[in-house]
C-alpha cells in the first residue's frame, strides 16, 4: 500500500478533534468521517503513524483498529502541518521527488514556519 500525505494530516486532525481522555477512536469512526479515503487507507496510516511514534494504536485481526492516544512527537508533527498554507508550501516542495517519509515532511513543514517567521 501507499501512505497517503494527506490522509496522514487528515487523519491526525481528526484524532485530535475527536479523542477525548481515556476514550478510543476506532478507525471506522475517523473513516466515517473521513469518507473520501477506504478504511484500508485509515488502518495502514494508523498502523505507519504507530510505527513512527506519533500515535498510540490497538490493532484488532478483524481489520479494525482503536486509537489510544496521540504522543508528545505525534503532537509536534501535527503542530507543523496543521496550517493550511503551510500545508499547501510543502506539499508543492515534496510534489517534486517521488516519495518523501514522514520526518523529511516534519522537516520541510518546520523550515517553512522558520521561513515565515523571518528567523
């Protein structure tokens, strides 16, 4: 599969919106909401979001799985990609390579706030 850079914002926007403490948010609830992706594409940007240490995830083997809690580096990716212009600046960057990991968008996104902060 493919991860998908937008349904990795979307999704931990909605995460962020929608998990309350000491509460779950299945991945049925964020794909219902975020209808225009599969529940393939929400399970496997959950399971890579797990995997590189911004969420906490319960994988069921019927497909499914429960978002837990988003972690203090899950947090700081979202801080970075969270502005729709910023978004947009580095989605244009990163259209120009064939594939670009999750850190390397933190990394544009974090450079792009410097830039417009004139620091």
């Amino acid at each position: 599969m493919k991860l998908i850079h937008d349904c990795v914002r979307d999704v931990m926007l909605d995460i962020e919106n929608n998990l309350n403490l000491h509460e779950t948010v299945t991945s049925t609830d964020i794909q219902e909401r975020l209808n225009k992706y599969s529940h393939d594409d929400i399970y496997y940007t959950c399971q890579k979001l797990q995997e590189a240490g911004y969420l906490k995830v319960d994988f069921f083997i019927d497909g499914s799985c429960c978002v837990e809690s988003m972690t203090y580096n899950g947090h700081q990716f979202l801080d970075s990609i969270r502005d729709d212009g910023i978004w947009k600046e580095v989605k244009s960057k990163i259209s120009k390579l064939a594939s670009v990991s999750l850190p390397i968008i933190h990394q544009v996104a974090s450079q792009a706030i410097i830039s417009k902060l004139g620091l």
